[in-house]
C-alpha cells in the first residue's frame, strides 16, 4: 500500500525546511524540522521509504543501513500519529532531493497540544462535513 | 394523501441546500425589520435587520455601523418566535454541522444555547437564527462570523483570529492563543491613541497585508477592568462561559479610530517574565501556529483554504515575540519603537 501526506482533516504548510502540520479537528499541532521534515516532504513527493533513505545518506554521507532504519521508524510512528496515511499516492514531483546539512540526525516530531483543551472546551468550532440530514417532516 | 402530507414528502426530496435557501428567502419576504442598521465588517458592507430591540441591543453594539459604499451582505437576526425554522434543524440535532452545497453556507452550533447561522451566496442574504430567543456569550463580540468568513472565500481576505492596533508605523497583528495578553495589548495601545482593528479577530488581506477591522468589540477579562477604567467608561455587562468571564465592551465611541492599515509587523504576545516589553526574532512557522488554531477551528469550512491564507500572512511581515511585561502602559512606546526600528 502506498503512503499519502494527503490525510482529511490535516493541514500541512511548508516553511523553507521546517514543516507545520496541524490537526485541526482534535488541535494538535506537530513541527518537523531537519531530517524529519525532509522524509515528509520525499513522501510528498511520492518517494518511496527506500528512495528517500537513501537519498538522504547521499547527502549526508551517513551510514545507508542506519538511516534506512530511522526512517523505515519515523515512517511507522508517522501512520501511527496519522500525519501520513496508507492509500492513493501523492503526486510524484520530477525532481525531489532532500535539503540537509550536516550530518544525519535521527528525525522527531514535536508535538504541541496545549491548545487541544482550551479549543475543546468552545463548542463553535466543532461542526463537522458530515452533510446535513434533514429531518423527515412530520405528517400533523 | 393530504395536502400538507404531500408538501410534506415533496419538501423531504429537496436537498437541504434548497431548503436553506427557499427558508432564507421566506424570511427576507415575509417580515416586517423593526430595526435597522447599516454597518462595515472587513472589506464588507453589511444591511443588519433585528426582529427585536432585545436582539439589537445584544448584537448591534459590536458592529462598526456606518453607511458602506455597496451592500454585500444583508443580515437578518432573528428568534425561533418570529420564524419557525426547526424544519432546518438536521437529524441528531445534538451535533455542530456544517454544510457548504450549491451557493449556500450554512452552520448549526446547537452547544448549550443553539444558534443556526446560514447565507446564501449568490443572493447576498444572511440570516442568524435562535431558537431559543437567548443568544450565546461567545457571539455577542463577533455575531455570525461565520458568515463573514463564508464571504471571503475564493478572496485574498481572511477573519484571523488575532487582535490589530495601528500608529503611523503600520499596524501590527498580535496573534496567539487565549491569555497571552492580546486585548491587554490592543487595549493599551487604543487607550494610547493608537487606531484599533480588534482584539479577537480582525479581517487581513492576504495579498496585499491590508488590515480592517471585523467589529469594534473586546473581550476584557475583570482582572484588567481597573487598568483600562478610564478608557472603557461605564463596566459593561460580563458573558461568562465555562468558567470565562469576560467583559464585552463596545468601542464604538472611538469613532474614526476603529480602522485598519497595512500590515507592518506580526508580534506574538507572551509573559515570559520580563519586566519592560521586550522583542524576540520568531519564525513565520510561529506566526502560523500563533494564528492558525483559533482561525481554523472558530470559522467551519475550507479549512485547507484558510490555512494557505493564514500560511501567506505569516510571511507578510517580520515576526516576533513580544514579552508584554508587567506594566500595560508600557507597550504602546515600545510596539511604536518596535515598528519604528523596522
């Protein structure tokens, strides 16, 4: 199955190397930077696991199996937080290699949901696409 | 089959679009306005119809009301005594829903005081409606905004949820999350002469970084009430909503002061101990994540959209926290020397 950084109900916004993707049903936000925003943009880019450990140890010059490691590990804990998801590629981008300096640094998220109870907490925000079932009109 | 039987199964095979818009259209037909307004909301001119004086007192004193240019929106408030609407109301009335279908917009927040708010787009008609007569707390400083957010769409315009105060150095947005000393700030800066775009949420052109402002409310906690006394005149009535209790003041005597300007910085409020108001380099990811949580989450739909738009006026202008210190009075020179510096 391929992976997708297309996922409902998250947004994602590139600055420069950094990435901020943003849930904005449940008001968590998590920040990818370095490494870690790197192997998000390869998955945007349609790259897959593989292409994207090893262009990374390219650049890097870095150990391949380590890498490979790390990012096969980041990949997982990425589906598991939902900011990727299994399902319909993304567009394959001509030409993607990742923009890192130094040496490899095993890629984190960081997550911020300090906003998540204070959002819960107001009920205006809440409504959902779920279409509006209209109720069958009552016959008097 | 009856004949209200039968109108009954035609209206059931009408999508819910066309029965929005056939109800907003009753509504606009049917019914004598008693009060009127004209107001500016954004880069929008709004006619504001109240069924009731009651409904007018409790809304009218957050809008900046002038005679606007041209119409874009006519906005009718109206109770579930003076139209019956519960037709509109979806199954499983208990849940927030949002529908977006065919030119119309519309939103029902049922939460503990229930309120339908609806537009329809190709007809510029608007109307807020409450069941119960009673109108949530929450929306006195910023009534139907929702609508207004349902404006700007496909518009370089944005509702962000952050609060604007101008001087002749250009405006600055101050944008983060709840008690991070946004209205203190605007509130201090206002009091100082300075023009006033909002506390909570201000309409910004994401092209062009054109500010204006939404309404001429604020939202004070009482804490700060004896701060700002003699600014604010007479105490105004006090919403309180789990446990948040929050002064909602009308600014409508600052006059030509309530207005906008370009965007000239972003300053991100917070209290990090400082005694003087001091400035920290931020990133435009900071001013993002300061505006985008609120603005996403308060105004349903196209969130994709709005994101794209908060993501553009984050790199409009250089961003930086702002320590506000621990004397109000204090941050008007220094935003003015701040912006000064830029």
């Amino acid at each position: 199955m391929a992976l997708t950084t297309t996922v409902p109900q998250l947004i994602s916004q590139q600055f420069d190397s950094e990435v901020v993707l943003a849930n904005y049903q449940n008001g968590v936000y998590y920040n990818l930077d370095g490494s870690a925003a790197q192997i998000w943009l390869g998955l945007k880019a349609n790259r897959t696991v593989e292409e994207i450990a090893r262009a990374l140890a390219d650049t890097t010059g870095d150990d391949p199996a380590s890498i490979a490691q790390a990012v096969q590990a980041f990949t997982d804990s990425m589906l598991a937080e939902g900011l990727i998801a299994e399902g319909t590629a993304d567009a394959r981008l001509e030409t993607w290699a990742p923009v890192l300096s130094g040496a490899f640094v095993t890629p984190e998220f960081q997550r911020f949901d300090n906003l998540r109870e204070l959002l819960l907490m107001d009920p205006v925000h809440d409504a959902g696409e779920e279409g509006w079932p209209l109720r069958e009109p009552h016959d008097g | 089959m009856t004949p209200a039987r039968k109108a009954g199964r035609c209206a059931s095979l009408m999508t819910a679009s066309h029965r929005i818009r056939q109800e907003i259209a009753a509504v606009f037909a049917s019914s004598e306005v008693p009060i009127e307004a004209q107001a500016r909301c954004g880069p929008f001119g709004l006619r504001l119809g109240f069924a009731s004086r009651e409904l007018a007192d409790t809304f009218l004193p957050a809008y900046i009301q002038s005679a606007p240019e041209t119409v874009d929106l006519d906005l009718r408030f109206i109770t579930g005594d003076h139209h019956d609407l519960s037709g509109l109301v979806p199954e499983a009335a208990e849940k927030p829903r949002l529908l977006i279908e065919d030119g119309i917009y519309s939103v029902w927040q049922p939460a503990v005081i229930p309120v339908l708010f609806a537009i329809d787009l190709t007809a510029k008609r608007g109307i807020a409606w409450l069941p119960t007569g009673e109108a949530p707390p929450w929306i006195r400083s910023r009534p139907a905004i929702s609508l207004i957010h349902a404006l700007m769409h496909e518009t370089p315009w944005c509702a962000v949820h952050g609060a604007a105060v101008g001087s002749r150095a250009g405006f600055t947005l101050l944008a983060g999350e709840g008690h991070s000393g946004k209205t203190t700030a605007a509130l201090a800066c206002a009091k100082a002469g300075w023009r006033y775009a909002g506390d909570d949420f201000v309409a910004v052109d994401s092209q062009s970084g054109r500010i204006e402002p939404l309404f001429c409310s604020a939202r004070l906690r009482p804490a700060l009430v004896e701060t700002f006394r003699n600014f604010i005149g007479k105490t105004s009535a006090v919403s309180d909503f789990n446990g948040e209790p929050r002064h909602e003041l009308s600014l409508a005597d600052l006059g030509d002061r309530i207005g906008g300007g370009r965007l000239r910085a972003t300053f991100i409020p917070r209290r990090r101990g400082a005694v003087t108001p001091a400035f920290t380099p931020a990133r435009q990811s900071d001013a993002f994540r300061a505006l985008l949580p609120t603005t996403a989450y308060e105004l349903p739909g196209w969130p994709n959209e709005i994101a794209d738009k908060v993501a553009r006026i984050a790199g409009l202008a250089p961003v930086f926290f702002a320590d506000t210190g621990t004397q109000p009075m204090e941050i008007p020179a220094a935003f003015a020397h701040q912006l000064d510096r830029l």
